[in-house]
C-alpha cells in the first residue's frame, strides 16, 4: 500500500499479480482489485486535467501537464490490464473448478477479448451444428478470423508508434547530414583554387 491509501503497484510483491490460481490466491488479488479500482479512477484526473486546461497556460506548464497524463495513461492501462488479468483468471477457475456449467455461460467468441492471445479458439462442432441448423453459417465463418486481444493491440500500436519516431528522426539526420555535405560542397566549390 502507498502512503495515499492506494495500491503500489510498483512493488515486487504487487498483490494484483497471480503467482498461482488457489483460492486464497484469487481471494487475496480480488481484494487488491477493490482496492485498486479506486486508484484506477484517481488515475484519470491528471488526464482529465490536461485535457480541459486553458489554453493560456505558459508552455512548460503545459508540456509538464502532458507528461504528468502520458504517465498517468500508462498507470491507468497497466492497472486496467492487471485488474482484467484477475477477473479472466477468477472466472476461468470458477468455470473449471466450482461452478455447475449452467450456473456460467461462457460468452460468445469475441464476446470478452483475449489479452495474450493471437488467434481465437477453434470453434467446436456442436456450436458448427447449432449454426449451420439457424442459418447462420456466414457469421459463424465471419467470427473465426485471427484477431489480435486487447493487451496484444495496445502492445503493437506502441511499438509501430515507437517504430514510425525511429525513421522520422533516421530521415532527418540523413537529411542534416545531405545539407552538411551540401554546404560542404558548396563552400569548397567557392573557395578558389591555388594557380
């Protein structure tokens, strides 16, 4: 716990993290997760902040105000997916150990997005049974494509992001570099030579 009364989620001990699926286990990181919502939601004011300040806030107040919701962005998904992580493993435990099948549906496929994984599960023949019976076989094929979870999308529109940073600044050193050369050039193109 921090001094704020909120979780420290920074800690190497972080009771959101599940080191095994026991029920004392899932006790305890569900009791982290009541205790983390509020942190969750404390996590948007900086955001919020940021978004609704004046215009004519001098600019290193404005470029300190940005980087205070930048972090508070990565707070917030980092606590999200930690907290989501919790919740798919308490139900997937209920469903495997105590639950009757029929007190827990599980949701359609893509009904609950998957974190970690890159392609859905296969669809099983008595759901291809159910579908092709209704009519409904276009639908059925249309919900098998390979589709990335959420955690998965954040990661890769990070790294394209951090991949598109990397060239512009490629491009312009080899555009400085080209103007050197130029200049370069130039000035020894000027300078006249000896007799």
């Amino acid at each position: 716990m921090s001094e704020g009364g909120g979780m420290d989620t920074s800690s190497n001990n972080d009771p959101l993290d599940l080191e095994s699926l026991d029920l004392e286990s899932l006790f305890g990181a569900l009791t982290a997760v009541e205790s983390a919502i509020p942190e969750l939601l404390a996590s948007i004011k900086p955001i919020l902040h940021h978004l609704v300040s004046p215009a004519s806030v001098q600019g290193s107040e404005d470029e300190a105000s940005g980087i205070g919701a930048r972090e508070a962005v990565d707070k917030y998904m980092t606590l999200l997916d930690k907290i989501q992580f919790v919740l798919r493993q308490t139900v997937y435990y209920l469903l495997e150990t105590r639950a009757a099948p029929q007190t827990l549906r599980p949701p359609p496929v893509n009904a609950i997005p998957t974190p970690f994984a890159s392609t859905l599960p296969e669809v099983t023949s008595a759901s291809t049974n159910s579908t092709t019976a209704n009519g409904t076989d276009s639908e059925k094929s249309t919900s098998t494509e390979a589709e990335l979870g959420l955690y998965a999308t954040r990661l890769e529109a990070r790294f394209l992001s951090e991949m598109v940073d990397a060239l512009q600044r490629l491009r312009e050193n080899a555009q400085k570099e080209r103007q050197s050369e130029d200049r370069l050039g130039n000035t020894m193109s000027v300078d006249p030579q000896p007799p």
